[in-house]
C-alpha cells in the first residue's frame, strides 16, 4: 500500500511501457455447512503483490514478488519472473527467445485452443499468469500470421532446475471473407497430439459470433479410484490422473452491444475433461457414505478422503457441459459492472456472479464482487464447502 501511496503523491508519469506498482486483494469465504466437501476451512484469504514492467529495444520482463495469507495456514513468500525475452527480426521472420505467455483462440469463459499454459478464466484472485521458456518464429502478411515454436516449462525446486515435457505448436490466423479463422496444432507427450479451429465474425456494429473447437488424442482427468473398487476409504492418497483417449473440447458464443453501453454474452461449451453426470454421482455417492462414518472414531480418516475427492473442484470445469449468460454495462467513464450467470444443465448446478470494476484516475484500478453458489441440492456446486465469497482487490501502477 505504501507503493500505492506513493503513486498518487507524484501522480501518473508520462506514458510509457515501463511500470511498478503494487496490488493488494483479499476475499471472504461463507461456509457451507450442508455442503458435501464441507471442512472446518480457512475463510479468508490475501494476495499482498508487488510489479515491474521493462520493455526495450525488443527486450520484455514482467517480474512479481507475491505474499499469499490464508486463515489458519503460514503466509507463502515467493518471486517469479513471469516473462522475459528477445523480440527481433531474422530475414522476414520475428524471433521470440524467452519466456513469454501465448495465449490463444476465442472465447469469454473458456477458450478451447488456449493450449500453452492454459489460463483459467473465472478466477476471482488470481495470480499473475507465467509464460513458457520457448523459441517462436512468427511471420505476417496483410491478412494473415503463421506461428511456429517449440517450449520447455523450466522449474526450480529444491534440486535445482528441472525440465517439463518439451513441447510444439504451430498456430494459423487468417481473414477469410470478413471471419477471423485460426487454426492450431499442438504436441506435448500427456495430451499426445491436439489440434482445433476457432472463427470470429462481426456481421454487424452490434452483433458478435464465435466458436472454437479442439481435438485430444488423449487427456487426463482425475478420478476417484475408490469410485470403481467398492471400498469406502482408502489409507493412502485415492486420486489418480486416468488416461483417456479421443477428447473433444468445443465453444459457440454471441455477444450483442448496444450503443447506451450494455452488452448481453451467451456462451455453451464443452469439455470431454469434465464430470460426466454418471461420474459425479459415483463421487457424490461415496462422499455421502465416507461423511456417514464421522463419529464412529474414523474422522481423520473420512476428513482426509473428502479433502483428497475435493481436488476434482480444481478442474477447469468440473462437469462437461456449461452455460454462461453475462450481463455488462461500461459507462464510458472507466466504470464497468457485470452480473454473470454459469449453469451445468447436466447436474443443474449454478454460479452466479457481481462484480464492479474501476479505473480511478490514470494509476488505480478496484475490482470488486460477490460469487454465489447454488443449484439442485445433488449439484456439484451445492456441494462446495462455502455458500458465497466476497473479494476485492486494488492494484496501482505508477509509470517510470
């Protein structure tokens, strides 16, 4: 906060690309006692993060050191250099050497062809996305841009550096009778080789069209293996990564705006990586049957099985199929509200979320909002352990 301060003390400097600044977030989480996965849990949690941004002559760094606080655990402390790398010419080519985030395809609450370090989109805080260490090549026309690169996810731990899966794509975007078309191809040993298309088409000044589509040769979701053996608990960790074969992950939205500044944005996707209705109720199931036992003296037991079967809330999806109607209005004036509704038609489960956003003079920006959660009370949602959160966050971002 002192950065923050210090920002609107000396007010905005002139415009350019190098920046620092500071954002601190925090939200509340409501307990839901009835809820199936429900722990005693930590309520409230905070992002406490601090930001450079260098770019010249070709050269990118984006650098964040981040505290992160969590009720009833020790603070986490840690620095990540997000990107850095070379931009620069080789004969009519672009060469990007570094770490840099790619992201791609189209698509509001899920982008189906975002295939490099994949970006999870509905987070309410979330940390500021890394790049992947990576050479790209990248060539454009007037109409079109073909891109080529090959990345490494590079990690340190407490051995020392230690390399990912090596991995390729190859991405494709042209203009074909007033559609953005793009096409990619991706390779990386756990998904074998995927590849998709996605359109863009603005038939007129108010009207917006898109779709996306990607096919895996395989993916990995996880699945309860006590699901499929009929046992009830299971002494060590009962999650595992299965392997399946042929996914499809696709996306149809329309966003229509009209000129007071409202804008309506309905989207249906798909995610084969997602709980079939059959796999949710063989979770929920054994979930209702392990919490049947608290009492009987094998609490730490049942308590460590539901916090194992939890994990599944992580996915990007957590069942198949999604509906997601949004409501936004943008004044014009650096102020912009949104009501959201997501709905799983397959369990009737639902999401439903307020936010405000605003940009305060050239150096501040407040986010702020309630999520609730909600549906049938067999849903996937109903069963999360709290009701609603309650988040806001301030960043501000002085220019040097």
């Amino acid at each position: 906060m002192l950065a923050a301060a210090l920002a609107g003390y000396l007010g905005a400097a002139s415009a350019s690309d190098n920046s620092w600044g500071v954002r601190a977030a925090g939200s509340y989480n409501a307990p839901n006692p009835d809820g199936l996965f429900y722990l005693e849990s930590s309520r409230r949690y905070g992002l406490q993060e601090a930001f450079v941004t260098y770019r010249h002559d070709g050269v990118f760094m984006h650098a964040t050191a981040y505290q992160q606080t969590q009720e009833g655990t020790e603070s986490l402390h840690k620095g990540v250099l997000n990107e850095l790398y070379l931009d620069t010419d080789v004969g009519s080519w672009d060469l990007t050497f570094g770490k840099k985030r790619m992201e791609w395809g189209v698509g509001f609450g899920f982008r189906p062809l975002d295939v490099i370090k994949p970006l999870a989109r509905r987070e309410l805080i979330a940390l500021t996305p890394e790049g992947l260490p990576l050479v790209a090549l990248e060539r454009y026309s007037e109409t079109s841009a073909l891109t080529v690169l090959i990345g490494n996810d590079l990690h340190h731990n407490d051995e020392g550096w230690r390399e990912a899966d090596t991995e390729y794509a190859a991405r494709y975007y042209t203009l074909v009778g007033g559609v953005d078309t793009q096409a990619v191809l991706h390779r990386r040993p756990d998904v074998d080789t995927e590849g998709g298309v996605a359109l863009s088409w603005v038939p007129s000044d108010e009207l917006e069209l898109h779709a996306s589509a990607l096919y895996q040769r395989q993916y990995h979701k996880p699945i309860n293996t006590l699901t499929e053996s009929g046992m009830l608990l299971a002494s060590g960790d009962p999650m595992v990564a299965r392997e399946f074969e042929h996914g499809i992950k696709a996306l149809f939205g329309a966003t229509y705006t009209w000129r007071s500044g409202q804008a309506l944005l309905l989207e249906y996707w798909h995610d084969d990586a997602g709980y079939t209705r059959a796999e949710w109720e063989r979770l929920r199931e054994l979930t209702k049957s392990q919490r049947a036992l608290l009492g009987l003296g094998l609490d730490t037991a049942v308590n460590g099985n539901v916090l194992a079967s939890s994990r599944y809330l992580t996915q990007p999806n957590v069942m198949q199929q999604n509906w997601l109607a949004r409501w936004s209005y943008d004044n014009g004036e650096r102020w912009v509200t949104a009501l959201d509704l997501l709905y799983t038609p397959q369990d009737r489960g639902r999401v439903l979320t307020l936010s405000s956003t605003h940009d305060i003079g050239t150096a501040y920006n407040l986010t702020y909002g309630v999520r609730n959660y909600g549906g049938d009370a067999d849903s996937v949602y109903r069963a999360l352990p709290y009701r609603y959160i309650v988040y806001a966050s301030l960043k501000a971002t002085l220019n040097w």
